[in-house]
C-alpha cells in the first residue's frame, strides 16, 4: 500500500514539472526578467510611440512603463501629492522637470494652462487612446497655452485656446504627432491662431536650431494654421481629408 502510495505521488510530482516546463515554454524571454532589467530596457524606447504602446501590452508592462522613474505624471485625480512624480496640474510638473523628461498628463477631464513657459527639453504626452481624451484648455486673456522656447514634442493632446494662440514658438525644434488644436471659430476666428511662430536667427550658425513640425495633426479655427513674424515660412504642406476632420502636416522652417 505504501508503495503504491509512493509511485502515485512520484507520478504527481513528474507531471507537475512537465507541465511548469511546458507553460515555461511559452513565456517571451523579455519577461523572465526581473521589474528593474525590463525597466532599464523600457527607458532606451522614444517615449512616443514605443514606450507607450508598451503601455498596452498587458499589466505588468503597463505598470512598468508609466513608473514615475521613467515618467512624471500629470493627474488632478490624485488626492496623494506625496507620490512620486506625480503632479496636479502641468506647470507644477514642467517646473521640476528635467530636460530629457517625459510628462505624462492623465486622459478625462480639462487641464487649465495659461501662459506656461517651457525653457527645456520635454516631451508633452496625452494618456488617452486618442488626443480628445486628454485636453489642455487656455482660457481668454491669455496670449497662448503653452510657450516654446527650447526643443519640445507634444503628442496625443488637444489643445483649446479661446483667444490667443494654442502654442506659441520662440525657439528651438517643436514637434506635434497627432494632436487636436482647436481655437475660436466666426466671428471671433481673427482673433486667435493655432499655432504662431516668432522664431529669429540672429546668426547663421543657427540656422538649423529652430522649426515647427506638424504630424498628423488636426486644425479647426483661428484665423490661419500657423501666423509666423519670425524668419520661418510654411513649407512642405499636406492635407487628409477624413470624414468631418482635416488632417495637416507641414514643416515651419528657413527657407
């Protein structure tokens, strides 16, 4: 009986490991390392879109892609301000930024912005699956939303200005992937711009340091797409018709 008894449970035993083996079979290689290796890894990926869509794949990847080491993170809903980097509205997380740094803003709700200065390099991410889900509004008074006077990248946003302009460009290499800018319409449409440049070159050695490009991205309102007072004219200029919306791309640069 006692044998009997041990052969059963050897038997167990054997087909436990042949099927742990098995369901080993089938795991990537990627995730058989541990949360630190997988989020080293996850930082050599441009914030947008490899990171991001890293997001997607399942949970845990989720949770390891949007951590606060490799984003800060904008978000009204969060009562805990002592979480780290996380921040309740965007001029706070642009304040403590670092260049290089990613911030992302939580889809749902409107971020009010006005007048925010942006002097370094960051990269500005919706958190929803499309830019209307997460939305910056400017309110009148302002001269613009968001000021740019470094390189910069804006992605998966919309952006509202009820006067004024939605983005304003100083300086340096800005670049909107699949935005939503929207001003005002008749009969108040002269009175705002989505996007208006005033970038000088003071010396040809600069020449190179300063543009606008727009990818994807729709345009309702305002007077004119882009009003520049500066040395940049519109080039290289496409449009998609999609249904109710227009798509642009073009280029603001030297000539």
């Amino acid at each position: 009986m006692e044998d009997e008894e041990k052969i059963n449970s050897e038997r167990s035993t054997k087909r436990f490991k042949s099927k742990t083996m098995k369901n080993n079979s089938f795991i990537a290689p990627i995730n058989k390392l541990d949360d630190g290796c997988l989020m080293h890894v996850f930082s050599f990926l441009s914030p947008i879109p490899d990171r991001y869509n890293t997001a997607l794949v399942y949970h845990r990847w989720n949770y390891l892609a949007c951590h606060p080491r490799l984003w800060l993170r904008v978000d009204q809903s969060v009562k805990d301000l002592s979480e780290p980097g996380v921040f309740p509205d965007l001029k706070t997380a642009v304040s403590v930024a670092r260049p290089g740094d990613t911030i992302l803003i939580a889809a749902g709700g409107s971020h009010p912005v006005s007048n925010i200065q942006i002097k370094k390099q960051l990269c500005l991410v919706g958190g929803g699956e499309l830019p209307d889900e997460t939305t910056l509004i400017c309110s009148r008074g302002s001269d613009s939303a968001l000021e740019f006077l470094s390189t910069c990248k804006l992605a998966n946003l919309t952006v509202k200005a009820e006067l004024g302009c939605c983005l304003l460009h100083r300086s340096g290499r800005l670049t909107i992937d699949g935005c939503v800018l929207q001003c005002e319409t008749n009969p108040l449409d002269f009175l705002s711009c989505p996007i208006v440049s005033t970038a000088i070159t003071s010396t040809p050695m600069k020449s190179n340091g300063d543009s606008v490009t727009v990818l994807h991205t729709r345009i309702e309102g305002g007077a004119k797409a882009v009003l520049t007072s500066g040395d940049l004219v519109l080039q290289r200029v496409r449009v998609i018709y999609a249904r109710t919306y227009l798509y642009f791309w073009f280029d603001v640069d030297h000539q």
